[in-house]
C-alpha cells in the first residue's frame, strides 16, 4: 500500500511540474526507461553484529524530464530493486524490495554527438520485507551522479549513468523491525549504494 502512495505521489508531483513555464526547446518532456544494477549497501545482524551486504541486484526505473532550456531538465526519477541480504552464515537470505522516488535535474554540456551530463535528486525511498510479521520502513534519499546521452534522432535518444544513492532513516529507526523485534540492523544512520543505469529515451 505504501508504494502505491508513493506512486502516486510521483503522479500529482508530475502534473505540477507539467504546468512550468514554457521551454526554450521544443520538446516538452522526454521519458526515460532505465534498467541496470544495484550494488553496495549492507545490514548489520540485530542478533550477532554480523556486517551483511546486499547482493548485487537488477534495479529497473523510470525518469520523467521537463527540458528547461540552458542545457537543464528538471526531473522526476522512480527505481525499484528486489535486494538480498544474507540472513545468517548458512546462507539463508532476507528479500527486500525498495523503491526510490526524487525529485531533482540534470546539467548538460557539449556540442558532440555524446553529451556529457551531472544529475542529482532528492526524495524517499520505501524498503519493504518480503518476511512477514516485519513492517516496511521509510527512507529520506539523496542521489548524485553523471554520464552521458547519446542522441539517435531529434526523439529518441540512449542514456548510460552512473549514480550514487545514500538513504537515511526516518523517525528514529533502528532497521527492520517488527513485532518480534529486529531482523537486521542498520550499520549507521542509512544505507549508501551505487546505481549503473542504461536507458532509452522517448521525447514527446
């Protein structure tokens, strides 16, 4: 239920942002469909202490960009992972799935074919067990990151990034926690990972 909400959230998010001042360029918004790899970010065992990272896992998203001209898009980025912590050392895992919603833009320069561009966001993040009897847990999160876009004609267009992610937590939690008490712990105030991203543009 928490995901639909934060679905749409992104929807009211983007019909606000549809209703911006008018562009320099022609293109009044281009939608990016993203896909590539999640990596980093660990736990910490509620029980033994034990450090346990997160398997690297397939991250698919979405990114919806309002061109503003000056080289500048203003927009709303959403990803979704299905993460593996290792749950004890005989190899059993705990399955989350978290989904990251921001707010934030992109910087482009150049005049190549291959344009060079930094980004950064700032939204929520929902990680949710897939064990029941745990509750889901609300994140504050940051992205900062860069690559480059590739144009294939005036409407469509690749895009290859790389972004990191810090998530912090909210209200005091202490990891993921349920009635029983907590299944794994957070190591600090957060999780930081790493995002490799490929994605086609669309420009409408």
């Amino acid at each position: 239920m928490k995901v639909i909400h934060l679905g749409a959230a992104v929807l009211v998010a983007a019909g606000a942002l549809g209703t911006a001042p008018a562009r320099a360029q022609d293109r009044p918004f281009e939608l990016t469909v993203l896909g590539g790899l999640r990596l980093g970010g660990q736990f910490e065992d509620a029980v033994t202490g034990y450090v346990r990272p997160f398997d690297e896992d397939l991250s698919v998203g979405l990114a919806l960009g309002f061109p503003l001209g000056n080289d500048r898009t203003l927009e709303i980025v959403w990803t979704h992972a299905q993460l593996g912590a290792p749950a004890d050392e005989d190899g059993g895992e705990v399955d989350l799935r978290l989904d990251t919603v921001g707010a934030g833009g992109t910087y482009e320069w150049g005049d190549g074919k291959a344009r060079p561009f930094v980004s950064g966001t700032i939204g929520l993040a929902l990680v949710s067990p897939q064990t029941s009897g745990y509750d889901s847990e609300l994140f504050l999160a940051g992205t900062l990151g860069g690559g480059v876009k590739v144009p294939l004609s005036p409407r469509v267009g690749l895009r290859f990034e790389g972004r990191g992610v810090a998530m912090f937590a909210l209200g005091g939690a202490a990891g993921i926690c349920g009635s029983g008490g907590c299944l794994l712990g957070f190591t600090g105030v957060g999780i930081v990972e790493l995002e490799l991203l490929a994605g086609l543009s669309f420009s409408f």
